[in-house]
C-alpha cells in the first residue's frame, strides 16, 4: 500500500511541474558521474608541486616501474591529495544532499544548513569538544569530533523545526528569521568558548572559522565517511516521501506516508552529514543552496532523482573549488570557503530576485 501511495505521489509531483522530466534526470545522472572521474582525475594532476602524480598511481597498481620516483612524489600524492579529494567528495556531497533534504522538508529553495543556522551549530559543537574536552572524549577517539557536531547540528535543526512551523505550516520567514537569530546565538557562544581556548585550540578553531581541506588527512576521511555515507544511504529511502511531502502534509498523510517520522529522520540526515562534514573542515556556505536548487531547475523536483543527482553535482563542485583554492595564488592557498562563497552569493540573490525564487516566497 505505501509503495503504491508513493508512485501515485511520484507520479502527481512529475505531472504538476513541466511534465515528466525523468529521462532528462538520467541523462544528467549519467553525466555528472563522467563529470566526477574527470573532476577527480584533473584534481589529483594538478597543485602547486609538480608532481608526476599518474606516475605515481600508475607505479601502485604495477602499470609502471617508478623510475623517475622521488619518495616525496609518493608522499604528496598518497598522503595529500589522494586524501583530500576523498574528503571533498565527501563533503561536497554531504552538504548538497542536506540541502536537498531541507528544501525538500521546508518546501522551499532557501532553506540551506549554512543560512539557517545548522552550520554554526555543528560549528559549535565541535569547538566546544576542541576547548572543553580537547578535541577527544574517551570511547569517542578520532569520532569525537564527528559526534559534536552531529550533536550541534541536530540541536540546531531542531529547534529551527520547532520555532518556524506551527499547525504543520513553515513560515518562510519565520523560518529564515529563525535561522539568523539560531547562528548568532552559535557564533556568540562560540566566540565565548574561543576567549576562553589558548593558542593551541585557537589554531584548531581558526580552521572552523575559513573552511578549508588543507588539513585533510585518511584519519579525517575515516571519521567522515561512517557519517556522511550512512546520510547519503538513507536519505534515498526518503525521496518518494519527500515527493508527497511536496504536495502537502496533508496529501502525503493520506497517501499512507508517516510525515512525523519522514521529518525526524530527515533532520537527524542532515544533522550527521552536515556536522560530520563541518567537523572535518570548517564552515564551508553556499553549496547546499546551489547545487540542489540548480538541479531542480534542470530535472525537476523528483527527489528521486534529486537527490543522487545533489550528491553527485555536490562533490565535483567542491572538488573544483578545491582545486581552485589551491592553485589560484599558488603556492599560497586560498581557503574554500571564499571561492564557494563567489560563486554562491550571486546565485543566492538571483534566487531571491528571480520569479520561481519569489514565487516560493509567497
């Protein structure tokens, strides 16, 4: 019956947005994993030190007999880069699909873990365990992190929840509202903790505050990716609800959909991947607005397809801007978050002042 329930509301949330755009969706699909291995491959041939870096890849897999190797040209590929573009994959797709996620629970483009305040309040849990705990609890270890954020983050997305909707209706405004006051509230907070930290944690703080995957490392991947994979994974059971979700509450509670655990379990999705990816590099803005808002002008609002396609389109953007931040000044680095926030600021007000950005705001 729920099954059923779900592909009528598939089919209703296709017939009601400028028909069925399914096949356009696996097109696209289709493209953004080429895109991926392409995004990847440019990413791990090209720094700042030129280094034969396929040579190297090519030696590991007994392509190649590593003549012309220097133990430094292993080193920066196998313990920088190879890390890094692993984590920025992981994170890249970790914002875009809570994006989603929220727009698809607020029913509206805006709604971002970064604008509303779900980013500062990972933030301040993992600067919290940095001052207070010294960046690891017993039992915790290298997850310490991870688990403080995933903490802040589900607070703050909770309590967003709690103070923008009343009677089963989000107020936009509200809602935004909400999410300005929820990160200054974290950012005061968080600035408390920071008077309090001494040098040291004032280092590890300042990584927060510029987002950045400088300090990538298989350590941080192997924190990261219990938490983001587990998100990405059970946020595909949640698209068809997502899609009656889209057509009311009401609606979907008729169609068999159990709308009160649907939004505790998207929350608590975007409460890991969000605080996993926070904890392992900072605040980083503007991707869980742009890239699932793009895609949805381009396939539709078929979650279903919108959120694979989030992830995919997510961690090739980070990766590119990644691998912008790193060679732009050269061989200085430019953290990430100012080239996300570049690209994504403009789009952001192009939402506010374009018709369907508007019209969603009604």
């Amino acid at each position: 019956m729920l099954q059923r329930t779900d592909r009528t509301a598939g089919l209703q949330l296709r017939k009601t947005h400028d028909g069925d755009r399914s096949r356009l969706a696996k097109l696209t699909a289709s493209l953004l994993v080429f895109a991926l291995v392409a995004t990847a491959a440019a990413a791990i041939g090209f720094g700042a030190a030129d280094t034969p870096a396929y040579g190297v890849l090519m030696a590991r897999a007994g392509l190649h007999d590593g003549a012309g190797l220097q133990a430094t040209d292993y080193l920066i590929v196998e313990q920088i880069r190879l890390p890094r573009l692993f984590l920025g994959m992981l994170i890249g797709a970790g914002l875009a699909v809570s994006g989603a996620l929220m727009q698809g629970l607020f029913r509206n483009p805006l709604a971002d873990p970064g604008i509303v305040g779900v980013s500062a309040g990972a933030g301040l849990g993992a600067v919290a365990a940095i001052v207070l705990a010294g960046g690891s609890l017993p039992f915790f270890g290298i997850y310490t992190l991870p688990f403080a954020a995933f903490f802040g983050g589900l607070v703050s997305t909770w309590l967003l929840y709690q103070v923008s909707t009343r009677n089963g209706t989000t107020s936009v405004a509200t809602l935004l509202l909400a999410g300005i006051a929820l990160g200054a509230l974290a950012g005061a907070i968080t600035g408390f903790l920071v008077y309090l930290a001494d040098d040291a944690q004032l280092r590890d703080i300042t990584f927060w505050g510029l987002g950045s995957l400088a300090g990538a490392t298989w350590t941080k991947v192997a924190a990261t990716a219990p938490f983001v994979l587990l998100a990405l994974a059970v946020s595909s059971f949640l698209a068809r609800a997502l899609n009656a979700l889209a057509l009311g509450e009401a609606a979907a509670h008729h169609m068999g959909i159990p709308v009160q655990r649907m939004k505790l379990l998207a929350i608590t999705v975007v409460a890991a991947a969000t605080g996993a990816s926070v904890a392992a590099s900072g605040v980083i803005g503007f991707v869980g607005i742009v890239i699932p808002h793009l895609l949805r002008l381009t396939i539709g609002p078929d979650h279903r397809y919108l959120l694979i396609c989030s992830a995919l389109l997510g961690a090739s953007f980070l990766t590119l801007a990644d691998a912008v931040s790193r060679t732009v000044v050269a061989p200085a680095e430019l953290p990430i978050g100012i080239v996300t926030a570049a690209i994504g600021a403009p789009f952001f007000l192009w939402i506010l002042l374009g018709r369907r950005g508007m019209a969603d705001l009604r």
